[in-house]
C-alpha cells in the first residue's frame, strides 16, 4: 500500500456514458497527479494540481475534466470518451512538487477502464 | 530529463541478487536517479532514488558510478514478487512534475 487509493479499479462505459474516477491520498501530500497510461506505451502526464490549483495540463481533450475540492482527494470526470481512450489511469501524490528533481512521486493502484 | 538506457529483459534466479543497469551518460550535476517498478497492471512503485553516493533501503541498494553515468538497481534477494518491469528514471529540476517513464526492463525472477 503506498497511501493512494483510486475506486473504481475497473471501468467498463459506453462513449454516451458520464462517470468519475477517485482519488485519495493519505500521505499529507501537498500535490496530485492524474496519469495516463496506454497499452504499450510509456506514463502521459494528464493534470497537476498543487495545494489545490491546477498548475499544469498537457493539453487534454475537453472530455477529460479534473477537480480537486481538497489536497487529499482528486476526480477525473469523463464524459462522450472514445474508444481510443482506454488505458490505465494512474493517480499520483507528492509532497512539494516545488522541489521538482527530488520531489518523489507515490502513485495508486489505476483504474482499468474500457471505452466501448 | 537525461536519456536512460536499460536492457528490454531480464532473468533472475529466486533468491540470487537481481542486477539491473542504467546507462544515463547525458545526465547532469543536478539530476537525481530515480527508480520505480510496476508490476502488471498496476501503478508504478517507487523504489530508491539518489544523487551522487551509493543509497540503500528495505527494497533495493542503488548503486551510482563515480562519474554518474551509469547506476545498477541491485535487488539483494530476488524473489517471484519481484517480477515486474524497472524503470530508471533520471530528473531534472526544470521538466515539469512529469516523471518520463521510459520502456523499463522486464525482470522476471524463476523458480
């Protein structure tokens, strides 16, 4: 267990469909993360919330949508998503994301997720 | 981030140490070497990570040469939870909060 739980941990929706992914952090971190991983390709970067506020977003489709009403917890709402957009989606906690190159990453179980 | 390379596979014997190199000859004063496994289909685990001097913890020992070009990841005693794919990651203080995780090396210990 590293202190980040993500529910549902598997997702089965139509493109019509409109669901969330959870996110809870029990570390005391300053930071989350929303990641993206496909099938035979490396982590992407979806959106940073530090202490609450966005700070980055890797340009994301609009069908993608975030919200952080605390540090501990993070939702990624999905809405209209394509088939394309099955993968693993990984949420992730830091303490100080200020202090980038030593600022470690703890990252939760993934929410398996199919788009049909 | 500095390039890494890592070899795409490897096998370990359970109960051997489990040797796992990184090369990272870009890598620059103030990038540290990161790290993490990820065991099928689950979320990435950190691991170790470290600057300059050799570190250890409960998991792994990382191993860093003198002119920081190249780490060994070296698990003391494989065992079969220990089959995963190794990412070394090295980081900089001005890419962003993006960990690139590159291809990784498949280890898988056997019986």
């Amino acid at each position: 267990e590293t202190g980040v739980t993500q529910t549902p941990r598997h997702l089965v929706m139509g493109m019509t469909n409109k669901k969330s992914l959870k996110c809870e952090q029990h570390l005391g971190h300053n930071a989350m993360y929303w990641y993206k991983q496909s099938a035979k390709k490396p982590l992407e970067l979806m959106f940073v919330y530090s202490l609450e506020e966005r700070v980055e977003n890797n340009s994301v489709p609009s069908r993608f949508s975030p919200e952080c009403p605390n540090s501990s917890h993070l939702f990624l709402h999905l809405h209209t998503l394509q088939p394309e957009d099955s993968a693993l989606y990984l949420c992730a906690s830091s303490q100080d994301p200020s202090a980038r190159n030593t600022d470690t990453q703890y990252f939760g179980p993934g929410t398996r997720l199919t788009v049909l | 981030d500095a390039k890494t390379t890592q070899p795409t596979s490897m096998d370990c014997a359970e109960g051997r140490a489990a040797n796992l190199p990184c090369n990272h000859s870009t890598i620059s004063g103030n990038e540290y070497v990161y790290w993490y496994r990820q065991i099928h289909s689950q979320g990435p685990q950190y691991i170790i990570h470290g600057l300059k001097n050799n570190e250890t913890n409960e998991m792994a020992s990382l191993i860093i040469t003198e002119d920081r070009k190249s780490s060994t990841l070296i698990l003391p005693h494989a065992t079969l939870r220990d089959t995963a794919v190794y990412y070394c990651i090295v980081r900089a203080s001005n890419t962003g909060n993006q960990f690139y995780f590159g291809t990784g090396t498949s280890l898988t210990v056997i019986p």
